[in-house]
C-alpha cells in the first residue's frame, strides 16, 4: 500500500487528526535536519513521521474519537498501536530503517514510556525526535477531548519535559526551530478538513 494510502486510512479513523501525520512528519524532518543530519537521513525521518500512527488503524474508532478521558482500558487498547503498526510495516523491506520510529515513538526519556520502557539514549533517536514532534502537534491541535493550546503553552509544557519525556539537547533544538511552515501546515488542514471547533481546556491527555 502506497504511504499516501496509509495515511489516508489513518486520517480517515479520526477527523480531528487529519493531517497530524504529515505534520509530525515535517517537524521530525526539520528536527532532523537541525541537529546535524543528513538530508537523505532527515528524509527518513519523514517517512518514519508519515507512517508512525498506522497502528492506529487496528484501534477501535470509537476510542480514537472519544471526547474526555479515557478508561485505564481504553488507553491500554491505544498503546497497543505502535506495536500493530511495526507489525503492518516489518514485512516491507524498503521501510526497515523506518521501523523503530513507528515502534518506539512513545518512549520517554525517563523510561516511563512504552511500548518497552527504554530509557535516555537507548531509545532510537528517530523515536526520540517522532516523540517530540508528535507531542507538540498533539498539543497545538485541536482534538476529540479538547480544542488547540496556545502556542506558548505547549512550547512551555515540552520546556519543562525536558530530560524527563524528551531527550534534552533534541528539546533544546526542537525549541529552536522557525515554526512559520508548519503553522502554514495548521492553516491548510483547517481549513481541508474543517472540524468542529472545541473550546480550549486545561485537562491534559497524553499524546497517543
């Protein structure tokens, strides 16, 4: 199946993610990119970006669209999903390398993360920089639960997770980055997939 594909089936699961794949995949590029990577490397990054959520495919809708918190049930059937996309993805050659950013894009720094629980630097630094990139468009988009956050919280909230969710000198680096592309990236999505706005709330939900 194409990656266009993909992630169109992906979006398809959950309106109010549409486009999070591309976006996530254009951070964790320019992340890339900024940290010293080549631009053939940063390029892999980007295609693990595209297709980090394709598990998702294999999680109920109802959960991926559910407005409030989840059950501790409910949560458990969504960390399932970067281990059913690694299973989707494993048998296709050319997406190899691609393979622990989609696995482990939900580690923490702190080895409080899954789906393994690795810790600091043993976590593939694909995953690391998919971790951030994930994070921060989760926040700053609107979702099923809760409307966008402002700018300046969310970069706060990836400030204070520093060395504790996220690699530290990554955070230093994401911090670092021009955004004007990717809020143009907002903008297009908005206004192609026109979902219906939520009023924005302080209660968090992890990034899933």
């Amino acid at each position: 199946m194409p990656n266009s594909a993909l992630t169109a089936a992906i979006d398809a699961k959950d309106r109010y993610t549409c486009g999070h794949s591309e976006r996530v995949a254009y951070l964790a590029r320019e992340l890339a990119l900024a940290s010293g990577m080549t631009d053939a490397q940063a390029q892999r990054v980007h295609l693990s970006g595209l297709l980090h959520d394709v598990g998702k495919i294999g999680v109920p809708e109802a959960v991926l669209c559910k407005s409030g918190r989840l059950t501790e049930q409910e949560f458990d059937l969504v960390k399932k999903h970067p281990r059913i996309g690694h299973d989707i993805l494993k048998g296709i050659p050319m997406l190899e390398d691609i393979l622990p950013g989609v696995l482990h894009h939900h580690e923490r720094f702190d080895g409080k993360g899954y789906p393994v629980g690795l810790v600091g630097t043993s976590i593939p630094v694909v995953a690391r920089m998919l971790a951030l990139a994930d994070t921060f468009d989760a926040m700053s988009s609107t979702r099923s639960y809760r409307g966008a956050l402002p700018r300046d919280k969310v970069l706060d909230e990836i400030r204070s997770k520093a060395g504790e969710q996220f690699d530290p000198e990554l955070t230093r680096v994401f911090l670092s980055l021009d955004l004007a592309a990717y809020d143009e990236m907002v903008a297009r999505h908005t206004i192609e997939f026109s979902p219906t706005p939520l009023p924005q709330t302080d209660e968090p939900r992890a990034a899933a």
